[in-house]
C-alpha cells in the first residue's frame, strides 16, 4: 500500500473551514445546554397553570410520564403529594400541593425541581403558579 504524498493533499478552503468550525460550537453549545440547563418534558406543559387541571388528570399525567408517587402527606385541609422521576439529565421531584374544597380536591400549587447530575451544586426550580414578582425588582 502506497502512502499519500501530504503535498499532494489539495488545501481545504477557508470558507468550508469556517463553516466547519461554526457547525462544531453550535454543537457544543447545543451539548452544553441540554447537559446544564435541561427544560421539563414536554407532557408537563399542561401542569403550568395548575389551577384548570384536576388532580386526578395531574396524577394521571405524572404517573403517565414516568414520575412515580413517593410520598403522600394528608393533613386538615391541604394535601402534599411528593413525586420523582429519574432522567438523563438528574432527579425530578415534583411537589403537588392540594387542597380540599366543597367541590372535592383542587391543586392550589405546583414545585418542580431538577437536581441536574453532571454538575452537583447545580438546580432548576420552577413554581405554578408563578410567584408575584417581589417589590424590590
């Protein structure tokens, strides 16, 4: 087997070159987010205003993702179910605050938090319904 001659290689244009490199950093800043910075899965999109979903539909649709009920704490008037799911991207806990009405169970909120594996100190919180926005920003 005979060996190419390096001066014989023609030289790779700077245009492609640089289309190259762009294509690679998109790609590692595509890895990098997705590693750090993970979104929640997309069937929770209808947990994100708690208020117009019943319970039962709010269990049904975590039980349905994955997610499996890991505690269930009762007390008078207001309800905690505690949730977890394992993912690519770390641990999810999902925290479902109800509580109980004439017309039965109605979700009065909803935490979600993302224990992000590949970087230790590193979390995503969200709340639903949206904290009102404090008075000093």
């Amino acid at each position: 087997m005979k060996k190419a001659d390096p001066d014989s290689v023609p030289p790779t244009n700077p245009k492609i070159l640089a289309v190259l490199i762009l294509i690679l950093l998109g790609l590692m800043f595509a890895t990098g987010k997705a590693a750090f910075y993970p979104g929640q899965p997309s069937a929770w999109a209808r947990l994100h205003e708690p208020q117009s979903i019943s319970v039962a539909d709010a269990n049904k649709l975590l039980s349905d993702s994955g997610a499996l009920i890991e505690s269930i704490k009762p007390a008078a008037d207001i309800t905690t179910e505690t949730w977890g799911m394992k993912h690519r991207t770390g641990t999810w806990a999902i925290i479902l605050i109800f509580k109980k009405g004439a017309k039965g169970d109605v979700i009065q909120s909803l935490h979600i938090r993302c224990d992000i594996s590949h970087f230790p100190s590193c979390t995503r919180t969200w709340d639903y319904p949206e904290p009102p926005p404090s008075a000093g920003s």
